[in-house]
C-alpha cells in the first residue's frame, strides 16, 4: 500500500535550511545547529514556540505511522505552497490535509490523528 500524504502548510522561517543532502551531511558532520534550531532565535519567542511545536507534532507522526505516510511540508509564500493552499482552500496555519481530502485547520492534534486513521493509516505497533 502507498503510503498516504500529510500536507503540511505553514510558514517556514526565512533562511531554514539548505537543500536536503547538505542539511544531512551538515547534520552528520555535527557542524552548527540542526536545521530547525537554525534562526529561530531571530524570531519572536511566540514564533519560535509555534514552531517548535509544530515539528514536534510532526516528528511525532513521523515515528508512529513511519512509512505509512508522506509528510510534506509547505510554505504557503512559495509558487508551489501557494498553488496547494489555493486548491486546498488554506486561510490558517497551520492546515493540515489528508490523502488530498480531509482538512484540518490548527492544531487539533486529536483531529489530525482521526483524519489519518480514517484515510486506512494504522499506528506501527498499533
């Protein structure tokens, strides 16, 4: 079974991150910060609290569906972020949308989780 897409769409802070192979062997060298420490510092503490949670949430889905979904993450300031939140009708951060189907504005965790169950998703140990 393919694995089904969480779309993620909220406002990425300017300057996070190179390209992806870059921000893993950065990583791996342990050279500076991890990518999502980098530059948060520069943002209001309410920002930076709102992010860090945000990653949470999704590291936290991450690990208990793993391969059973794809999680991509938007920035709606982007040509392809503004394409999506468009057709997806995305007016708050973050949205949430699941199997192109089901959206969930906010951070209704709870919500999120019944959304992806439904679309046929089963925790891994679950």
């Amino acid at each position: 079974m393919p694995p089904i897409p969480v779309d993620v769409f909220y406002p990425v802070p300017e300057g996070w991150g190179l390209c992806q192979a870059c921000e893993m062997l950065l990583t791996r060298a342990d050279l500076g910060q991890a990518p999502p420490q980098r530059g948060l510092e520069e943002l209001p503490p309410e920002w930076q609290a709102d992010f860090q949670r945000l990653s949470a949430l999704i590291f936290d889905m991450a690990g208990r569906y793993r391969e059973r979904i794809l999680i991509r993450v938007y920035d709606p300031r982007s040509l392809q972020g503004i394409f999506k939140a468009v057709r997806y009708g995305v007016r708050r951060y973050p949205t949430f949308v699941v199997a192109g189907r089901t959206k969930i504005a906010g951070w209704d965790q709870a919500a999120l989780t019944q959304a992806v169950e439904r679309a046929g998703v089963v925790a891994v140990g679950g």
